[in-house]
C-alpha cells in the first residue's frame, strides 16, 4: 500500500517544476482502505475532479464531468 502511495503522489506533481497538483488522503480501516486523490493548484479546474481508489480496486470519481471510466483510462 505504501508504494501505491508513494506513485500516486508521483504522478499528482508537475513534472520538473515541483507543483503539486493533487491533494493525496488515506483513509484506512483494519481490512480496507480508501485513497483520493483531490486537484489543487493549476488542476484545480479538472473536469476528472477528484479521483479515488479502494482496497477492492475499485476506482471512482467525484465533483466530475466526466465518468470514471474515461478519466481513469
């Protein structure tokens, strides 16, 4: 879990300038866990809105205008 943290974090920064561009949360019981990923800063405006992911691999979306499926691919 950590190293699926440690990407996503990774991926939510603009490449060689150092701006985060989502704001990372974990919320996480004994048997499952929740990550998501919610734009910040230049991404802010984002039509995927906030992206997130459970421990069954389910991946979602909120706030967006588009489906999980398109901004997920």
């Amino acid at each position: 879990m950590v190293n699926l943290l440690v990407a996503l974090m990774a991926v939510g920064v603009l490449a060689g300038v150092g701006i985060p561009l989502y704001r990372i949360s974990l919320a996480a019981a004994a048997t499952h866990f929740t990550i998501q990923a919610a734009p910040i800063g230049p991404q802010i405006h984002d039509a995927c809105g906030t992206f997130t992911l459970n421990s069954l691999g389910e991946k979602g979306v909120s706030g967006a205008g588009y489906s999980a499926a398109r901004c997920w691919q």
